[in-house]
C-alpha cells in the first residue's frame, strides 16, 4: 500500500483556519462598530454637537474601511494558503510518482553531481539516496572504461546543447556499487529553470531483457539449424532421386517424386522467409549500410533473376540510374529480386518487365512494373501483410510464401524509405519504393560510439594512424565510419590539446581538422605540428563550415592538404577524394616520406 | 589417366552425410572419404591428403570455424581447400564465414546436382 506524509500541509491548513476564524471575529466586531456608529451619527446629527458627529462619522468610516481591509487581507491570506497546500500537493504528487516509479530516476546538476536519486536508483545501483546525493553520477554509475568519454561528451553537451543521449532513449553499460557492470537503458532530458540547469535521467535495468532476447536468439538459431537438417537429408534424398541417377523411376513415380521435390523447396523458402521476417521486424539484422552504386544493384537483381525470366518467356528491361546510396546492399538486392520475381511469376509469356529508378527530390524512387493481371485496390495495402495474396491459390500456384513483400516492407522501412503499388486490374502493377539520398558528409550514420578511440585510452596508440581533431562527437562518427569502411581506425581528439598530447606520442599518418572559428582548435595544432621536423609535412584534411581565405589556408596547410567545405561536398566525393589521398600516401612509401607527395588543394 | 579427386566430407549428421557423398560420387565422379566430427576429420586429412574438404559449420565439440582454424595451424593440412556447409542463412554470417579464408560458404538445403556443380565449380575443376 502506498503512504506519503502530509503532516506538514495538516498543520499549515490548521494554523490558515485559525487565522482565518481570528479575521473573521476581528472583521465582525469591527463591522459591528462601524453599524453602531453609523446609527448614533444619524441621532447626532440632529444635535447642535456637529463636531461630536463628524467624529463619530469618521469613526465609523474608519472602521468600515478596517473591516473591509481585513476581509480582502482574509481573503489573499486564505488563497495564498490554497495555492501553497495546492503545490505541496503537486510536490508530494510529483515525489510519490517519482519514489514509486519502476525506473530508477536520478538528477543533476551542470557539475555532474546527483541531485535526486530515487528509491530504485537505490535497488538498481546499490547505493542509498543519502550516499548517492553530492556524489559525481560518472564516478557512481559510469564503469571505469567509458568514464572519460563520458565525462567529455558531458562537458561537449554543457556546452553545446548537443549530444549523443540527450533526448533520446540509448542503452549503455552501467556499474552497481558492488562492481558489477549491467546493461540499462536511459532516457536523459534537460530541464532549464530560472535556478541553474538540471538534467533529469530514466534508468531501467535491462539486464533481464537482454537475456530473454539472447534465449530468443538461440532459440531462432536452435529452430533454424533444427528445420534445416532433416531438410537437407529430405531434399538431398528427393533430389538423388529425381534426379535418376539412383535409376529411372516410372512416369507416374517421376511425377510424384517432383511434386515432393517443389513442396520441399516451398517448406524450404517458408522457413527462410518466417526467420528472415522475423528477424529483419525485430531489429535482430543491422541494416549493414554503405555505399552502393544503383547501377551495380539493378543489373545484379536482373541478372540473378534472367534465368527464372527465360523460363517464363518474361523480359527484363533495365534502366539504371547512376548515383550512390546509403544502404546494405545485400537488403536492397533481395527488395529488387523479391519484386522482380513477383512480377515474372505474374506475366504471361511475351510480356516485358521493367526496372527503372530515378532521383526525386531527396530520394530515389524504384519501380518495378508489370503487365500482369494486377491487383484489386482492396488489396493493394494488404499485399504488404505478412500471408497476405491478392489469391489465397497464389501460394500454391505460384510458389510463394506470402511473407516477401512483408520483408521487402521492412527492409525498405529500415532505410528509411517507403513502398506501395499502383495497379489497375487487368492491365498490371507498379510497385514502387523509395530510398533516401545522402545529402551530406554529416548525413551519414554514426558508428557506434566504441569504435571512436579516445586519445586517453593507451590501446589507441597500438593502432590508430589518422588523428581527427572534432568537438563534435557526432561528426567525428561520421569520419570514423568513413576510414573504417576502409579498414582504417582513427584517433579522435575532441580539443587541440589533446590532439597535440596525442602526437607528442606518436605521429599520425593523417591529420583531420574541422575548423568552425578563426580561433578554432586546428590552427594551433598545425602551428604546433609545422615546428616538429618529422611532423611538418604531415597530410592533413580540412573541414571547415564555411569557405576559407587564402591566408587561413595557408595557415592549416603542412603536407598535401585537402580542404572541403561543409554541405558543399557528397559523402561519396568526400571518401573518394580522401581515400584517394590516403592511397597516394601508402603509394608513396608511408610514414615518413611525406614530402614526397603531390599535393592535392581543393576548394 | 587423370586421377580421381578425392573430397573429404566432415559433418555430423549420417544422413547428411550420405547425400553429399552419394550426390559426389555419383553426380561429379568423384572418390568421398567421410568423417563425423572436427577431430576425426583433422585426422583423415592429414592421413588420407583430400583434395578438397566439404565442412559442416555446427557440429558438436568442434564446429566448422575451429575446425578449419585447425586445419590452417597445421603444415600437412594447411594446403587443402575448404569449403563451408551451413543452414546459416543470413548475408552477415555467410560474409563472416567467407573471411575465415575458406574457397567458398554452401547453404544447406541444397539440391544434389547444384551441390555438385559449385563444388566443381569453386575448386576450379573440369567437370
């Protein structure tokens, strides 16, 4: 049962009912003079005393005017008491959600000291609210590891407004007291009071959630491989046999074998198709995205699936578009072959399908269209169900799950995109989806925050070669996962003096400044650099937000150095002019030949 | 006369087992030595010298990756091409096996004649 005390508001409320019992007395007796004075001046007025008379007159306009002061003084004094026992209320209301809540609640201060700290911060942690209180949160709940990313990207957010968990739900490993680390998911928000900042965070420990989700996993695994097996002996066996050579089999039993033989690749693609659902909707799959070119995905999709197109009699016509995107390839092509199938398996012999993309806006539009039978308007957002056909005969007729549009939907969905079809029965469908362009260099994904390598950190130094100098942890992903797609790790210094620490260790193949101010952190880093022999003609990279002077470039320039412009450049020119110079560099003999390289300015 | 390629299935399962070997012998041609397990597999390929090892991913005690990392860590056997055989299914764990270093990754069901083919196919022998 839930209890809160309220013994202060019951005393507050008995002391306002005296006071107002008080008031009230007061008010009356006044009001009951200022009567009887108001009738004596009628009978004085008459009397020659007209003196005696304006005296009692204001006698008794005084005590009305008391009286009236006093009820409105009454009045203020009871609604001030009302507010104030209203807000205790709401305070207490506020507590007892927040002490009974089942998430952990902890506040803090813009120093990163606990504020508030709720009975199950006290379970999930160990800690007791008076120990937790005053404490450092990144010393109480943060494990040793990740406390100095932790504590810098608290001072980037400080002064920013901008990072990576606030406003968001991430989930990150926390520590109890007793030294154990646990998973938990957290939900930080920031609260601006005319007082100071407080930042307020959900926490809930996940730890039982991840495990259901592992036996899940395992399970999916156990009942894949357990499907799999007694399939592959049935379809090995079936194949053998149809196949003759185990010897010719009568027509009758040649039939019957092939009809073994479809049904057993039929049960064979539903299993495939219920995990891959099943697991691409719960988020199991990491859409694996990187950069792929259109072209090379539509024209493998028709040729992976020319042979299934001959045998129907069906042409593919193809209509790449040469651009890039953002995406997993292996996703996409199985979207463009699922659609394509369901075209061919839909056309009568003769017919022509075709594969077009084009840009639109902000994305790229897909088309897959047929002249088949089409679909029923009815049908055309059921299609995209799990089991859904616009005939329930299609599965066995045609061969299908029912589950491959669902896939392609969450396939396309976890990009970002959108899919749908046009149809008019009788005439054909067009199914359509869309894919989001990259738009920028910052547009790109982030790498999860491990991958970045805080210089603190000494396994760095075993390496990483490129040193990007970013205050912004975000962008600094977006560069981390440019170079790792290509096998290269960097450093990542949030200031200039830690990038400058950083090479006092070990010299960087590369230097990558983003430059924001005219007092940005890179100039003295390079001017740094230009004073160390073995350092001053280091490649550098620079990313600035706006375009820079001659003679601000001249200042960042050590070795070939290239300069880019924010929102100028597609992330495709900028990884392939990067990775070109990156190229140059290893052509060129490595560390410590840097002069030798051609220099490559770019504006 | 050109010599018969000899091929070295090593999966737990009989009945699979019998298929790929059946399927090998009768479709390519070719002489099948079987093993039910990694141990006995790192044996009879450093005794019998395959041409070429067919290697089943999940298997108890030892499964196909520790396996083939064995093969890779020993002089007599490290020469001879693997490839994969799983009913894992996914992109992400057919890239994962395919950067062990084995010649190729095979899903499992698969049809006899198309197993054959792209064994053939992937060690570079005229069928």
């Amino acid at each position: 049962m839930l209890e809160f005390s309220n013994k202060p508001s019951t005393a507050n409320s008995m002391l306002s009912r005296y006071y107002l019992w008080a008031f009230l007395m007061v008010s009356v007796l006044l009001s009951a003079c200022g009567v009887v004075q108001g009738v004596d001046i009628g009978t004085l007025w008459a009397s020659t005393d007209r003196i005696d008379g304006a005296i009692k007159l204001l006698t008794a306009g005084v005590s009305l005017g008391a009286a009236v002061l006093l009820i409105q003084l009454r009045n203020q004094i009871t609604e001030r008491k009302q507010a104030e026992e209203s807000l205790q209320k709401n305070q207490d209301h506020t507590r007892l959600i927040i002490d009974t809540a089942h998430d952990a609640f902890i506040a803090m201060d813009t120093a990163g000291q606990i504020t508030d700290w709720n009975p199950q911060a006290e379970v999930i942690f160990g800690w007791s609210r008076e120990e937790a209180l005053g404490r450092s949160v990144a010393d109480t709940i943060i494990p040793q590891h990740s406390r100095a990313t932790h504590k810098r990207g608290f001072q980037h957010f400080l002064t920013t407004s901008v990072g990576p968990v606030v406003n968001k739900r991430v989930e990150i490993t926390a520590l109890h007291r007793d030294g154990r680390e646990f998973p938990v998911e957290l939900s930080l928000s920031l609260l601006r009071l005319g007082g100071g900042d407080t930042l307020n965070v959900f926490i809930r420990d996940i730890t039982e959630r991840r495990a259901v989700e592992r036996m899940k996993d395992e399970f999916v695994s156990m009942v894949s491989h357990e499907l799999r097996t007694p399939l592959t002996s049935i379809r090995g066996a079936l194949g053998l046999l149809a196949c003759g050579m185990l010897g010719p089999l009568p027509k009758k039993g040649q039939h019957i074998l092939d009809i073994a033989v479809t049904n057993t690749d039929r049960l064979i693609r539903l299993i495939n198709d219920v995990l891959d659902l099943e697991r691409v909707t719960s988020g199991k799959i990491t859409m694996q995205k990187q950069r792929c070119n259109i072209v090379d995905l539509m024209t493998q999709a028709a040729e992976v699936m020319q042979a299934m197109a001959e045998k129907a009699g069906v042409s593919l016509s193809v209509s790449p578009l040469s651009t890039s995107l953002w995406a997993d390839p292996d996703r996409i092509l199985q979207t463009l072959t699922n659609l394509l199938s369901n075209a061919i398996k839909f056309s009568s012999s003769g017919a022509t399908i075709w594969l077009t993309a084009a840009c639109q806006g902000e994305e790229v539009v897909f088309q897959v269209k047929d002249h088949g039978r089409g679909i029923p308007p009815d049908k055309l957002e059921s299609i995209f169900e799990r089991f859904q056909q616009v005939d329930v005969s299609d599965c066995r007729e045609k061969g299908g799950t029912g589950l491959g549009l669902a896939i392609c939907r969450s396939i396309v969905q976890q990009h970002g995109g959108r899919i749908w079809a046009e149809s008019v029965p009788g005439q054909g469908s067009t199914f359509f989806f869309t894919l989001p362009l990259p738009r920028e260099t910052a547009a790109l994904p982030a790498e999860p925050q491990d991958k970045i390598v805080p210089v603190s950190d000494d396994s760095s130094l075993k390496i990483d070669r490129v040193l990007v100098v970013e205050d912004d942890l975000d962008l600094a992903r977006v560069f981390a996962t440019t170079f790792q797609r290509h096998g290269i790790e960097i450093v990542h210094a949030p200031t200039g003096q830690e990038a400058i620490q950083f090479c006092q260790q070990q010299a960087p193949d590369l230097l990558m400044l983003d430059v924001t101010s005219p007092d940005s952190d890179g100039f003295p880093v390079v001017a740094w650099l230009r004073r160390r022999d073995h350092l001053r003609q280091l490649p550098v990279v620079v990313c600035a937000d706006r375009s820079l002077d001659s003679s601000e470039q001249e200042r960042l320039r050590l070795g070939p150095t290239l300069f880019f412009t924010k929102g100028r450049t597609t992330p495709e020119e900028f990884e392939q002019r990067v990775i070109g110079l990156l190229d140059q560099i290893v052509r060129n003999g490595g560390e410590g030949s840097y002069g030798n390289y051609q220099t490559h300015t770019s504006h | 006369m050109a010599t018969t390629k000899r091929i070295l299935v090593i999966d737990d399962e009989d009945d699979i087992r019998e298929v790929v070997q059946v399927s090998l012998e009768m479709i390519g041609g070719y002489e099948v030595l079987t093993a039910d397990s990694g141990d006995k597999g790192l044996l009879k390929a450093e005794t019998e010298q395959p041409d070429a090892i067919l290697l089943d991913v999940m298997m108890p005690d030892m499964d196909g990756p520790t396996t083939f990392q064995a093969l890779q860590a020993n002089q007599m056997t490290r020469h001879i091409p693997v490839i994969l055989l799983t009913a894992k299914v996914q992109a992400a764990d057919r890239r994962q096996f395919a950067d062990l270093g084995v010649k190729a990754v095979l899903t499992k069901p698969f049809d006899p004649m198309r197993l054959t083919n792209q064994v053939t196919e992937t060690l570079g022998w005229v069928s």
